[in-house]
C-alpha cells in the first residue's frame, strides 16, 4: 500500500509541475514564432519597398497595402500552426507506437493551433503592415 500511496504522490507531483511549465514553455514559444513572423514581415517590406511605391502610384490606399501585409501575415502564421499541428500529431502517433502511453491529437488541439497562429500573424503583423502602408510612394520608388 505504501508503494502505490508513494506512486501517486509522486505521479500528483509530476503532474502539477508539468501542467505549471507546459503553457510557460508554449507562451514563449508563441512569443518567439510571432517575433519571428514580424522580422520576416519586415524584410518582405524592405525587399518590396518599390513594388509597394508602385502600387501606390497606381492608386492602391495605405488600407490596401496594410491589408495585404496582415493577410501574408496571418497566411504565414497560420500555416506555420497547421505544421506545429501536423507535428503534434506525427509525435502522437511515435508515442503510441513507441511507448504503452496513448497519445493523440484532438480536433480543439487543432482547431486551437491553427486559430493561435492566424491570431499571432494578427498581433505581429500589425506593425509590419502599418510600416509599409506608411511609406512614401516618392522615396519608395526611388529604392530598387
């Protein structure tokens, strides 16, 4: 009786410390990914400087351009969450198989990763966008 009183109190232990690191780990993780999306966000700006210029020039609004940067934001955001999802599942499965443990993937965890990653593209891709909406057509095209 000993033995197993002494089991669940160290299983109980595990688990408390577990459920405290885990979204710790994920919160900077996610911290991480979307600094990560901003810098990415912010070289596609600069690399696209007077392509942005020209698309001034023709007509297109600081709302139009920031709209289109937010979107390739959360395009790329999301996406990186379907492959954090697809990920999930494989390692579920390798646990599964490797070990007596079951693992799997639900659809919340899914639906969560996909919907955490277009709000991150969301939250970093703000500033990205409103910089490139803010550039001046004039100076933009004079950049090659």
């Amino acid at each position: 009786v000993e033995t197993s009183d002494a089991f669940v109190t160290f299983w109980k232990s595990l688990t408390a410390v577990l459920f405290a690191v885990v979204p710790a780990v994920v919160a900077i993780g996610i911290v991480v990914g979307g600094i990560v999306i901003m810098n990415i966000m912010l070289m596609a700006v600069r690399e696209r400087t007077h392509e942005i210029g020209i698309r001034k020039s023709v007509g297109a609004t600081q709302r139009d351009i920031r709209r289109q940067f937010l979107a390739e934001a959360v395009m790329l955001a999301t996406l990186g969450g379907a492959l954090g999802a697809g990920s999930g599942f494989l390692f579920a499965q390798a646990i599964t198989v490797l070990s007596p443990l079951p693992a799997r993937v639900t659809l919340w965890s899914v639906v969560l990763a996909l919907t955490l990653g277009a709000g991150v593209g969301v939250v970093f891709g703000v500033y990205p966008a409103v910089r490139a909406a803010r550039l001046d057509p004039v100076a933009a095209l004079h950049t090659e």
